[in-house]
C-alpha cells in the first residue's frame, strides 16, 4: 500500500508491539536481545547514579555566578518541572515498556517523524552529558591527586584542545583532556560486560555517593553563615541575570542533571515487570535526588559567599577545605566525587546504547547499534561507537556550553513526553493496561509540565538555541533521505 507524504510522518508504532514484557527481546526473532535482569532496586539507583552529582558537583560553578544565593531557587524550580514531566513518564512507561524511554512513547502516540526529532533531542542530551561528566570528573580527580599525593595531572594533559571563553574559541594543537578519555574507555569496559553486572557495580557507587554528600552537608553546616545569602537574588543587571531572570537561568543550566528519570525509561526492556517498577523507580528516584540537592545546595551557599563559586575548579572540596582548614575532608570528598561522577558517566552512555538500539531495530538508523553479542547480552558494537564519540569530545572540547545544551535536549524531550500523555489515553481508550495515571485527568499535569519546561528554556542563551536548531536540521535532512525509506514500519506498509 503506497503511503502519502504526510502517511507516512504521522505513522504510529502501536504500544502492544514493542515487544512482550516477559520474553527476552530479539530482531525479528534472529538476534539475541536484551534480557529482563534488572529489578526495582538496582532500576532506582539507575536514576539517581545518572541524577544526584552531576548538577551538584560541577554546575553549582555555572548556576551560582546566574542566580546567586537565590540558585537554591532554581533547583527547587528544576525539581518541580522534572516532577510534572516525571508524573507523565511514569505513566508512559508503564503502557509502553520499551527501551527509547520518549522516543517510544513519541513513536506510540505522535508519529515516526516526531519520534525521530526527539530521538534527536536524545541523543545530543546523553552524549553532551557524558561528555560533559567526565570533563568535570578530571577536576575532582586532580584535587584528589593533588591532597593525596601532592601531585598535578600536567596541564597540556587536562587541557582541552578547542576552549571557548561565550564569544571566541581558541584552537590549543598541543593540549588533550586525558583523563575523561581513561573514564570513558573504563565504562565502555564495564558496559560491553553486560548490564545487570552495570547496574549492581552502579548501585554500589551510588550509596557511596549519597553517603559522600551527606558528609559534606554535615561539615558544611558547621561553617554555614546566614549573611552568605544577602542579597538572596544576583543584582548584576550587566549580563542580563538579575532577578528571577538568573534564577531560571541557572535552572536551565542544572536542569539537565534530572535526565537521571529519562535514563529509567531507557531501561524498559531490561527491567523485571516494567509496568509497576518502571513508574515506582522514576517517581522514588525524583524524590531521593530533590532531598539530597537541596540539602547540599544549602549548604554550600551558607558555607561560601556566592562570588566565590565562579571559575572554582572541584568547589566542593575547596569549600570542605576552607571551612576546617584542612586538606583531609576535601580528599574525602574528591575521592568520593571521583566514584560518583564514574556512575553518572556510566549510566548516561548506557542510556545513550539503549536509545541507538531501540531507533536501530525501528529501522531509522543502520542495524550495527541493534547487534547484541550472544554471550553477554550487551550492544557491544553500539556501545563501542558511543564511547569513541563521547570520549572525542571530551577529551578536545571545554564545557562550556555543555551544560545548556544538554538542558535544551532535555526539555524538549519533557515536553513531548507531556504532549504523548493525552494522545495515548484517546488511542488507547478502554484497552489500556492496569498501571498509574496522572493526577487530575490527561490534561492539567502535562500542560503545566510544558509551560514549567517553556518556562525554563526561555532563558538558555541565544548561542544554545542556533547550535539546537543545526543539529534539528541535521536530524531532519537524516530522516528524508535515510530513515523514511528504511522504517521498519515503511517496509512492512509498502
């Protein structure tokens, strides 16, 4: 049957179809797929590994110089939207347990075309977050280096070799990021070895972390001064961030560390009765991250006046430091920054794996990113590309626009996943399956999820946005002359 044009763009892939819930999933029936090994436990901690660490100890140097003391604001503003959007996920992924986590629920509601744009908008989110991670794991494992050993990573070694200062970038021919190169290449070791060895070595360095911040909140504490949050709003009119006009400014620039609940619903098809654990773990997880963000990010700003925090390199170490005096809690708190951020890494590119081989097996991108190896039920090659490309990047580009762009691939992502809510419920009518649903009918919690998202994005640079709309036109360019004509969904129908 010949489709038309627009057939074709708006063609769902019903929710029943992305494979039986309690069988191994495979290839049409001729690769070994992903196997359900993961329980709502180790599911958890797979939200809060790629969550809690990220925002708290690397962007609080970014968000702080926005908003000031009032940054507290901003994180309480990131959790409400990561809360309304995570009310829908956890509805989504319990009628479509699939890996893809908004690239299914898209393709079940909206249409292949919207379902590949926000494939789009995942990939450049996971990618840039690892990226990212990892450049800000060299920090903390130099100040670990440094209070250990009295000794520095030379800086030709952990410099990047393209630098960025907002308006100019600076070509440096001599100069590599090792250190995130080494990270990545270790989680792509442990990755290809299989997940439910990943997810037990990721829930362990979790509880370390946890445990890390909570020593730091309590030394923290000890040195907190109310008058570090006078003036509480940043009043530098000079840059545009005065006001509330900084507080979601910064919100948009740690938003990006609550892709930890996207990074759940990428796990769809590798987790044991997707249909009550997949929504318990994103909502216990949005929990478990918003009391432990709070908590450290008051702490810090009653430890240390609010401009002190730009250009600081491993901050919260240095704030440990300052407040006793001595060297030893911020080794504490490096060493366990240097476990932490390994997990964050290593669950971001395992959900950026899981995306590839869900958009791989639809038919919109080539086979090799489907292939998984009999032996450890694990995508190697997909996982093998993922980790070349996330350690180029961070090994030769700064992080200085990381950050927002990572935020910008988030938040569209959120609000496709709020848009799908309503339409899934009128596709799905009667038949849907038992599970959660969102509060107050299909329309309240999504609507308010997308203007909170509108909201925050509203205020992400101008530099963010045009570097967004390339990689859009990328992704539709791809979709015409690849992915359209090689849908599974497209052969089946012609």
């Amino acid at each position: 049957m010949n489709q038309t044009l627009g057939q074709k763009l708006l063609r769902t892939k019903p929710a029943g179809r992305h494979h039986d819930e309690d069988t191994p999933v495979g290839v049409a029936g001729a690769l070994p797929g992903l196997q359900r090994s993961l329980g709502l436990f180790p599911l958890t901690m797979i939200g809060v590994g790629a969550t809690i660490g990220t925002g708290i100890f690397f962007t609080m140097v970014e968000a702080v110089p926005k908003a000031g003391p009032a940054v507290v604001l901003s994180f309480l503003l990131a959790a409400i939207t990561a809360g309304l959007t995570a009310l829908c996920y956890a509805e989504l992924a319990g009628r479509v347990p699939a890996s893809g986590s908004s690239y299914s629920f898209a393709y079940a509601t909206l249409g292949e075309f919207a379902a590949f744009v926000v494939a789009a908008c995942l990939l450049l989110e996971y990618g840039l977050a690892a990226s990212a991670t990892s450049i800000g794991w060299s920090d903390y494992l130099n100040n670990f280096l440094l209070n250990a050993f009295h000794w520095q990573i030379p800086a030709e070694l952990r410099s990047p070799m393209f630098v960025s200062d907002h308006h100019n970038v600076s070509f440096n021919p001599g100069n590599i990021n090792l250190p995130p190169i080494i990270l990545v290449i270790m989680c792509g070791i442990m990755l290809v070895r299989g997940t439910k060895e990943s997810a037990t070595t990721n829930a362990i360095m979790v509880m370390i972390k946890l445990a890390i911040l909570v020593f730091f909140a309590a030394i923290a504490f000890t040195g907190f001064d109310a008058n570090n949050f006078q003036p509480f709003f940043n009043l530098d009119e000079s840059k545009g961030y005065a006001g509330m006009a900084g507080v979601t400014a910064a919100a948009g620039t740690v938003f990006f560390s609550f892709i930890g609940l996207d990074t759940i619903a990428t796990a769809g098809e590798e987790v044991k009765d997707p249909r009550r654990n997949v929504p318990i773990g994103i909502l216990s997880a949005l929990v478990i991250v918003t009391v432990f963000y709070m908590l450290v990010a008051v702490a810090a700003m009653g430890a240390q006046p609010a401009h002190l925090f730009e250009g600081q390199e491993a901050g919260l170490s240095v704030i440990l430091q300052n407040v006793t005096g001595q060297a030893w809690p911020a080794l504490v708190l490096s060493a366990g920054a240097v476990v932490s951020v390994f997990s964050v890494t290593l669950v971001t590119i395992y959900g950026q794996t899981r995306i590839l081989y869900a958009i791989s097996r639809d038919g919109l991108i080539p086979k090799v990113f489907q292939k998984v190896s009999p032996r450890t039920q694990a995508p190697v090659g997909n996982t093998i590309i993922v980790c070349s490309v996330v350690g180029l990047v961070a090994g030769t580009v700064d992080s200085t626009f990381l950050w927002d762009m990572v935020s910008m691939g988030t938040l569209t992502a959120f609000m496709v996943v709020s848009i799908a809510v309503p339409v899934i419920r009128h596709k799905q009518g009667a038949d849907a399956p038992a599970g959660f649903r969102v509060p107050f009918g299909p329309y309240v919690v999504p609507g308010l999820s997308v203007l909170a998202c509108l909201y925050i994005m509203k205020d992400l640079s101008s530099t963010t946005f045009r570097v967004f709309f390339i990689w859009m036109g990328v992704a539709v360019v791809t979709y015409f002359l690849y992915s359209m004509r090689n849908s599974r969904l497209n052969r089946q129908q012609a």
